[in-house]
C-alpha cells in the first residue's frame, strides 16, 4: 500500500512539473517578438523573422476596389523544426489606437518550403498610421 500510495505521489509530482514546464514554454513564446502578447514592428516591403517563419521582402501594403485594406505578396517560409501553418494578425496602429486589421493565414507549410499568405480585412484603408505590427494570433 506504501509503494502504491508513493508511486501515486511521484507520478503527480512529476506531471505537475510537466505542465509547468510546459505553461512556462508557452508564456515564453507569447512573449517572444511577434508572439501574440508581443506584436513586432515591421516596414512595408521589408523582411523580418517571427518565431521560425521567415517572411520574404517584396510585400506591399494596398486599397482594394471596395475601399478596404489589404496586404498583397506577403510570403513565409517555414524554418521550424516541423510543418506548421501561419495565422497572423497585421495591425496598423496610430499611437495606440488599431486603425486597421488584416488577418493572414496559410495552409500547414513543410520545413523549407515558401507560401503565400491569404490576407484578408474588411477595414477600410487607413487615412494615416505611424506604424504596421505583426503578431501570431496563438
């Protein structure tokens, strides 16, 4: 009864420090550039990097005919260490206010291979910002 009732101790102890462990992998990336609880800062055009995905320069930022932003030529590649899809959130921001949204996703991506991200928004194009943030939406 003694080595049941220990066993039973240690098997809990050591899920706890599972799940522990894993809340604290968890937080880490949210927190890590362009996680979600940490949008980065990008420039129209350029190429920047968010957790293993690399997205490509040549993207431009434009008015569709309904008067609404979007983002067109934004393309990633995957260099995580396995297939992973991107799901992002594109704020241009005027100080802190979000004055326009652009949701981007992918389909499941495999290491090393390029896509195109599919933006979309229904927010009109911004008059004025000062800034475009990126960030995973989870």
């Amino acid at each position: 009864m003694v080595l049941v009732i220990g066993g039973c101790v240690a098997f809990l102890g050591f899920a706890a420090n599972e799940v522990n462990e894993a809340i604290e992998t968890a937080e880490a990336e949210d927190a890590a550039p362009g996680g979600p609880d940490n949008p980065l800062a990008i420039v129209e055009g350029q190429g920047f990097d968010v957790s293993g995905f690399r997205y490509a320069s040549g993207w431009q930022v434009a008015q569709d005919s309904f008067g609404d932003v979007r983002i067109e030529g934004l393309k990633v590649t995957n260099n995580r260490t396995e297939r992973d899809g991107a799901l992002v959130e594109v704020k241009f921001m005027r100080g802190n206010e979000v004055v326009a949204l652009v949701d981007c996703t992918t389909e499941q991506i495999p290491v090393g291979q390029t896509t195109t991200l599919n933006c979309i928004s229904a927010d009109n194009f911004p008059t004025a910002y000062d800034r475009i943030t990126i960030n995973d939406t989870f």
